[in-house]
C-alpha cells in the first residue's frame, strides 16, 4: 500500500506540473480582455494548487 500511496503521490505532481505547462500555453494564446478568461484562469490556479497539496499530501503520509 505504501507504494501504491508513493506512486500516485508523483502521479498527481506529474499530472500538477503538465497543468501549469498547459495553462501557461493557454495564457500566452488567448486574448486577455475577457473576464470569463480571467475566471477560468483564477478558477485553474485554485485547482493547481489544491493538486499540489494533495500530491505532497499522499507522499508525506506514505512515509
């Protein structure tokens, strides 16, 4: 279990990290003079950094 709790841990960094690269795509392509642009983009940050926590979160319990 204590591997499976450690695998998913960088899993969900992993999957964190390629959401930031996404985002920063999105970001740079899109028009900024859009208030549902910056909603999203607020909205995408809070997931981010709950993502974050939770992975640190597995990892720090599997020790």
């Amino acid at each position: 279990m204590r591997t499976l709790q450690i695998l998913s841990g960088i899993a969900v960094l992993l999957l964190a990290l390629h959401f930031v690269h996404v985002l920063h795509h999105f970001y740079v392509e899109t028009p900024h003079d859009n208030p549902i642009f910056w909603a999203g983009m607020v909205t995408a940050a809070v997931i981010e950094g709950l993502a974050f926590v939770g992975g640190f979160m597995l990892l720090r319990r599997s020790r």
